[in-house]
C-alpha cells in the first residue's frame, strides 16, 4: 500500500500507447508484490507483535527507498511548485509526509493486528474496500460522488456479509475481531490516500515516501518500546525473510515499480489494476498457507471484488 502515493503527483503525465502495455505489467507485478506480503506478515505474527515487525520492516524500508535519490530528480518532482507564501508549511513534504505517516501507521498496524486472528485472504480484500471508502470519505472535502461508487458500496457490503459467514450464513461466530480490525484499517487507508490527493502533488514524491515510512517506523518503534520492549535476536533472525520481503520487495521496489508504470496507464486504470492485490492475497493465502473459504466465502470476494470494480468506473456507465 506504500506506493499508492505516487498515483497524485503523475496524474498529469504524457500516456504513450507505444509503452501502455509495459505499463500495465509493472502495475500488475506491484500489485503481485503488496498482495503476496499478506503472507509474509502472517508468518511475522507467530514471532512479533504488529509494532515490532513494522519497526523493524519500515525501518529497514528507508535506506532502500533512499538509494532511489540517484534516479534523475525530475520523476518525483512536484507538479505544482506554484504555491503562495501562507501555504508554502502546508505543502511541503514534512508536513504532507508526517500527516500520510499518522495514517498509514493506524493503516499497517491495524492490519497487522488484524492478521493474528484473520486469514490472509479475508484480510486482502477487506483492505481493499478502502478504494470504495476513498470516494464516499471525499464527499467531506467536496469531492464528487458518482451512482457507480454507492452501488459498489451495496456490493461490497453485501460481500463483507458473505465474507464473514459460514455456509450456514452464522455471520455472528464468523465474522471475527481480525475482520473488524481489517475493515477500520481500510478507513485508515483511505484517509491516507485522501491526504496525499490534496497535498502531495505540491512536494517532491520521494521525499514525502522517505519522511512518510519514516514516520511509521518511529511511530512503532515508540509504541513497542512501551509495550513489548526491543525484540530479540532470536526473533529477529527467525523473521528475517519476512522482513526481506516486506521491507525491499513490497515497500521500496513496489513503490518503483509504481512509479514507472503510472507515467503509462490512466489513474482510474491503475488503480483498477493495483486493487488485484486483493485476489494476489487470497492465492497466496490458498497456495502456501494452506487457507480455504466457504462457498459463501467466494462469493463474498465477487461481490467486493465487483464493488470495486465498479467504483473505479465511476462516471463512465451512469452518465449525466
């Protein structure tokens, strides 16, 4: 989910149908790559608490991003520069990187805590449901809601309904803390995406990257140093691949990928494209972890994997 703030600040570039298709391909492996990290944080779970493994994953996320500075500066810089002296604080990268960590640090760690008590594929998709919650949330910052979104919404719920029930549809003993958990962690997400939307197209991209997962490494380090205290050696290592992946592949080579796959495909379809780590999740969940769902449970995906769908076609069915 950290790349997700490059989408903002490339709204605006040239799309060359001549590189559309390679385009696709890196969003498509950046939605591999956040997808598949469902696994790796579940496997963390058994040896760390949500705060310690995000201490450790993001702390290791920052030098990675940070070797990214020897790209050319001008594929992050801002879109506008334009920006009168009374707002100049408002819009630099402290402050929009400092206000996306508040959120992603409830975001990742609520879904890390989530992840003790739900299975991998439950959690992708309902993580998910923040690209249904990022439209109705704008509503409060004046930004238009279309027919299409509040009939993904009716889908998605519906499909949370399912999600959580059994074949005997006994929501009530199925529908676990971890759900809970997961579904206030989307509205975390959300918020963050809508932070970025507004601010980040006036700061340097890379720098609000570095200050944003910096902020959540510190803001985790803080809360573990007062709850389960410095992790151990033992912990450490038995994580280490867990943190590998989360930390390199997931954050700083996502958060690449993304960059250079936007400069070639429209943000609604990016988004579309990126909303598949959800399935990416549940495969991976289904292959290496051994989890199963219901037939309700499946058809609890379709109806939020159409929610989704369909908010990312807004305007374009139900025209004016």
């Amino acid at each position: 989910m950290i790349a997700v703030l490059a989408i903002f600040p490339m709204t605006n570039m040239q799309h060359s149908s001549s590189n559309a298709l390679a385009g696709y391909f890196l969003l498509t492996l950046t939605a591999l790559l956040w997808g598949t990290a469902f696994i790796f944080q579940k496997h963390a779970g058994d040896y760390a608490d949500a705060f310690t493994f995000n201490f450790l994953r993001f702390g290791m996320a920052v030098p990675a991003l940070a070797l990214l500075f020897f790209l050319p500066k001008k594929l992050f810089a801002p879109e506008s520069s334009d920006v009168p002296e009374q707002r100049r604080l408002r819009h630099s990268a402290w402050f929009v990187g400092g206000g996306a960590a508040v959120f992603m640090f409830l975001g990742i760690s609520l879904q890390q805590l989530g992840l003790a008590y739900t299975t991998t594929g439950k959690s992708g998709f309902l993580t998910a449901l923040y690209i249904i919650l990022l439209p109705i949330m704008g509503l409060f910052v004046r930004q238009r809601c279309h027919l299409e979104v509040w009939i993904g919404a009716v889908l998605t719920f519906v499909g949370i309904y399912l999600l959580g029930s059994s074949e005997s549809g006994n929501v009530e003993s199925d529908f676990n803390r971890g759900d809970v958990l997961t579904i206030i962690c989307a509205f975390a997400w959300a918020a963050q995406v809508l932070w970025l939307g507004i601010f980040a197209r006036y700061a340097n991209v890379l720098q609000i990257a570095i200050i944003q997962i910096a902020g959540v490494a510190l803001l985790s380090g803080i809360v573990m140093l007062f709850t389960k205290g410095l992790p151990t050696s033992e912990a450490i290592w038995a994580m280490r691949w867990d943190l590998l992946y989360t930390g390199i592949m997931s954050a700083a080579v996502a958060f690449t990928l993304q960059i250079f796959g936007q400069r070639y495909v429209p943000p609604t379809n990016a988004g579309l494209i990126m909303s598949s780590e959800a399935i990416f999740a549940m495969l991976a969940g289904m292959l290496f972890l051994g989890e199963t769902l219901t037939a309700n449970g499946f058809w609890g995906c379709g109806f939020i994997l159409a929610g989704i769908v369909l908010a990312q076609l807004q305007g374009n069915i139900f025209k004016k």
